[in-house]
C-alpha cells in the first residue's frame, strides 16, 4: 500500500519504507559532497545525505591551508606542483590526474574566492600564501609559498562558505541520515548498473529508499581504524564499506598517512602551517633532528618522511617526556602575534588539551592517523571502476573516500582540500551530463530488505560482546601492527586479531532496542565497517613487500619498482562475512598512468627521493 506522507511530501511511504525520487543523490555533506551539490544542484534534482549536519562534517577539522600555484607571494607554476604531488606520492602518483589537479587547483581557489571565502591577504589584499610539507621551487631546490590559507582554519572555512552556497541554491538536504546500502542492479551483460541508495533516518529509525539514475559517494576517510588518530568519530568509512560489499574494487588501501604533529597521546591535530610559518621539531637534547634525514627542506619534508624520523628518533632514545615517547614542536621563536593571529586554533588547542602554552614551551607531538590514500577507484572525471578499465555507470566518488589517484602513496599537505574541490566539482558535472540522457534503473523487489534483515539482525542479537570492547582492541592492534612501521610478523598478528574479532562481532550486543536516535545500533553498523576496512589495510599492506610513501615496510626497506609501481586493487570475492581473509579477499593490480612530452620521453621519471 503506498501514501503520500506529512513527514516527507515528497516521498511515497509503502509498506513503512520511505520512497524518494531524485535524478542525483550524494552521499557525504564535506567539502568535496557540497562541491559537487553546487555543480549538480542547478542541472539537475539533487539530494545529499549525510549522517551529521554539514558543517559537522570532517572538511571542518582542516587546519593548513589549499595549494595552488597563484604564485601570489612569490615565482611558482602549476608544473612545479605537478612534480612535488607525484614525487611526494614516490611516484605512485596517476601523472594526468595530478596535473589536472595542478592545474585546475587556480581556478579552485579564485572560485571559493568568489563565493565568499575570507582567505587572509598579503598587505596588496591578494591572497596569502605560506610554505607547507613537500612544496618546493624549481623541482625541490628550496620550499615555495603555495599553500592559500584562512588562520589555522581553512577547512572550517571552506565547509561553512560551500553550504552558504548550496543553501542559495536550494539544495535537498537529508541531514542525520545514515546511507547503509547502494540499490545496484545486473544489466545482460553482467555489469553493475546503480539504481539508488539506502539510508537509516536517525531521528525515527525509519528506512528510505532514494531511487536515483546518478549516485556520487563523498563519505570521507576511516581513520577510526586506528586508536590515535586525527579523525572524528564518524570517519568509520561507511562509504568505502559499502562500496566494498557491493563487490566493487578499493584502490591502493593499504597507503595511510600518519601526521606527525598530533598532540602526544591524543591525537589531535596541530597544522604542518605551524612549520610553514617556521616551527622546527626537537628532539630530548634540543636537535632540529629533521637536518639530518632532510638537509634541503628539513622540517618541511613531505608526512610520511618526517612522521618516520620522528619515530626513529624516539625508538633510538632520543624522546622526551617522562616516558621518552615523544618529540617537541619548538613555535616559541615565533612570538605571540604570529601564533595568536595565524596559528590561533592549535595555539588553544594545546593549550586546552595539554596545558602547554606554545608561546613560551615547546609543544609535546608524535605521529597520528590522519588520511586514506587509497579509497574507491576513479576515473580523473570521478566515475567510479568495477575494474582497471570498466566504469559503473552513474556511480561516482571523490574526496578522501575516493582514489583517483592524485597522492599515490603519501598525500602533500594542502592537496586534500584542493582535491575536494578539483574533484568534487568534476563528479557533479559529469554526474548532471549523465543524468540528462540516463535512465532511471527499476528498483528491485524490496530494496530495503538488506539493510532491513542487517539491522534487526543487530538489534535482536542475543549476543555478550559489547561494541566498545571490540572496537577499542581493534584499533589498538591497528596501532601497534600497522602504524607508521610494518613487518610481516606485525601484520600477519594483526590480521589474526581482527580475524578473532570478525567472530566475535558475530555475538555482539546491542543495548538500546529503541526506534528513535539509536546511536548504539549505528556504532554497532560503523565497527561492521571499521573491521572490514582494518583486515583489506592489514592484508594488502602484507602483500605490499616494499616501502614507499606511507607504507613503510621494517622488512622491505627499499623502494621496488620493479615489482610494485603499480597499484594494488582490492576485490571482495567468497564469502564477505567469514573471518579468514584468504576466503574473501583478491589481490590484483593496475598499472599507473604516466605522462610523456612531445618527444615520447616520461615527464617524470621514477626516481630517489631525496629532499
């Protein structure tokens, strides 16, 4: 029986499941969610879910700044933006991706310019621009003014400026709504086709189908996997998830970036913009250590060498503390005026949470989980790949959740709120040029029926263990296993670990039996995801013997190019649900795409990373 409903007007309620009809629905409300509402919301009938209201979403949480090339302050190109990203990626970089990034990253800028965005200005009243980690001159002779900044709080800013924009527009938005299952279906010839997505309404409990010819997935990272980490509690990369069940790739998982100034033993995040602005890290004896791993641009190295070399400091006894298990972020020499007006979050931050004032004594800092750069596989035009070569068609990504891949194996500072935008804005006009001539794909029988049978399952398990039980002894092993250092012993006893806890989570518990605002049913849904995403980290990570960028292998040191410049590409085959890896998961690769000049010869060539 199907009504029309109060709650919903424009949904059709039918055997107590809400039906929406939409030519686009995104999933996600960040940066790159609402930069793609704004290009698909006047071509086309769009809608947005998002489990938390838009400007809770995690784009908030970035600090540093935006590169690109305006070379504004001083000489810089987008070419000599192009390189860094590939080389700060260690050349796993997609090269015709990066340079459309590059490239379009000018554009990005001036365009949330006009929207309204308060950049900070130079005393000209362009805007400013300060050095950030892996951005040089000249193909790495000396660091580059490329990052656009608002204070330490660009991210805030950018989010609030796109859901201004979108709230113009008269966007759909679906706040607190948990997307749990994307409607695919098979055409003749056994591809997916996609008909729609899912989601839990949070205040009611009730499901609702959004029936849709376009789907673009901007659902962020994961970085709950692990226990320190940067990372809201919502980043439990249910996109990803979903993506994953569905029997679709993810692309190069395994590459996680650790940042190194998180506060010591929280986690939170202090801006790599605090070296830019010229804060230098310490070791226990007062040494700028970072002169010796990287003598040309030392404390501005790319992430993935200085969280390292922070590492090995301390593991070589040179940590400070009582427990020698962290280094110092030295802002002292900076003075109050530049900490206070450029740097005023993480100035109050360590302030709040440490009770260190960063104006007098330096800062307490080890490395903490901070950003995916692997994800779901994309086209440079955001469309999303059932293969090396085969598009879904109407299903696109972008943002951290996807891989285009633009930062290979280690992501540069200031790349990823670029590339929501570069690729945010991409998906949602390729998604409206689709949508004009698309069809829409008869939902099956009873859409809802998975999500359903998932969630009552959940609720109406008569199991013991609790979610937070197992959801805190994943994200310790993932710290102790996986982190910025990795064996094949730690990760095999990783693997182990979670493959314990699949099982358990099996007989999990959930207390709140209740309809309406039932966070307990959704944590248990997340840590579903969170062990699925850990156990394809951990094993392709095991797979990957070789370090480069952010995978850092103790037992392969060297860089093989030889036998692993080329992405890993992940399939879930067998059954999803049995704890053993093997049984589930394929490995395979894709090649990366490389770029030649006019003379046939690469553009940029695999080479040392030397900074």
């Amino acid at each position: 029986m199907s009504t029309a409903t109060t709650a919903h007007p424009e949904a059709v309620l039918r055997d107590g499941v809400y039906y929406h009809e939409f030519d686009i629905v995104i999933v996600g409300a960040g940066g790159a969610g609402m930069r793609a509402a704004i290009e698909a919301g006047p071509g086309a009938r769009t809608a947005v879910i998002t489990k938390l209201y838009p400007t809770r979403s995690h784009t908030g949480a970035a600090q540093g700044g935006m590169a690109a090339a305006l070379a504004n302050v001083e000489e810089d190109s987008w070419e000599w933006h192009t390189y860094d990203t590939i080389k700060g990626g260690d050349y796993l970089v997609d090269q015709d991706a990066a340079e459309i990034l590059a490239k379009e990253a000018i554009d990005a800028v001036i365009e949330l310019e006009n929207m309204g965005l308060p950049f900070n200005r130079t005393p000209e009243g362009k805007i400013d621009q300060r050095r950030f980690g892996g951005h040089t001159r000249e193909h790495g002779k000396a660091p580059v003014r490329r990052a656009c900044y608002a204070a330490d709080r660009t991210g805030h800013m950018i989010l609030q400026t796109l859901f201004q924009n979108c709230v113009k527009l008269g966007i759909n938005f679906f706040n607190e709504y948990y997307a749990l299952d994307l409607i695919t279906a098979m055409d003749d010839d056994g591809n997916t086709q996609v008909a729609g997505v899912v989601a839990y309404e949070l205040a009611t409990g009730d499901l609702h189908v959004f029936h849709s010819k376009a789907v673009i997935f901007a659902t962020g990272g994961f970085g709950k996997i692990y226990k320190t980490t940067s990372n809201a509690h919502t980043l439990t990369g249910d996109g990803v998830g979903i993506v994953w069940r569905k029997g679709l790739p993810l692309e190069d998982i395994e590459f996680f970036q650790f940042h190194p100034t998180g506060l010591a033993g929280l986690g939170i995040l202090l801006t790599e913009g605090a070296r830019g602005e010229g804060a230098i890290l310490r070791n226990a004896l007062g040494e700028r250590f970072m002169e010796r791993y990287a003598p040309t641009i030392k404390d501005l190295a790319p992430r993935d060498i200085v969280a390292r070399c922070m590492v090995k400091e301390v593991l070589e006894g040179r940590g400070a503390g009582p427990h020698k298990d962290y280094v110092y972020l030295d802002c002292t020499h900076l003075g109050a005026e530049v900490l206070e007006t450029k740097l005023p979050d993480i100035t109050e931050f360590a302030r709040t949470y440490l009770g260190v004032d960063p104006v007098t004594e330096p800062v307490p800092v080890m490395p903490t989980a901070h950003y995916a750069m692997g994800g779901i596989p994309t086209t440079n035009n955001g469309e999303v790949l059932q293969n090396n070569d085969t598009v879904v068609p109407g299903l696109y990504a972008a943002g951290e959740c996807a891989c285009v891949s633009v930062h290979g194996a280690n992501r540069l500072g200031t790349n990823s709120l670029l590339d929501i935008n570069v690729f945010g804005k991409r998906s949602g006009r390729n998604a409206v040029e689709y949508v004009k001539t698309a069809e829409f794909v008869p939902l099956p029988e009873d859409p809802a029926k998975e999500v359903r049978d998932m969630l009552e399952g959940l609720r109406n398990n008569q199991g013991t263990e609790r979610i937070a039980v197992l959801r805190k002894a994943l994200q310790e092993e993932m710290d102790k296993g996986a982190q910025v250092f990795r064996t094949e012993e730690s990760l095999t006893h990783v693997l182990g670990v979670i493959e314990e806890l699949r099982e358990r989570y099996k007989n999990i518990h959930v207390d709140d039996k209740g309809k309406r605002f039932n966070t307990d049913l959704l944590e248990a849904v997340e840590l579903g995801f969170l062990l699925d995403i850990a156990e394809i980290v951990a094993y392709a990570a095991r797979n990957r013997k070789e370090s480069r960028g952010g995978h850092m292998r103790e037992d392969y040191e060297k860089r093989d190019d030889e036998n692993y410049l080329q992405h890993t590409m992940a399939y879930l085959t067998g059954d999803p649900h049995s704890p053993d890896p093997e049984d589930h998961i394929r490995l395979d690769w894709k090649p990366v795409e490389f770029t030649k000049n006019e003379q046939g010869e690469l553009k940029y060539p695999p080479m040392e990373r030397k900074y």
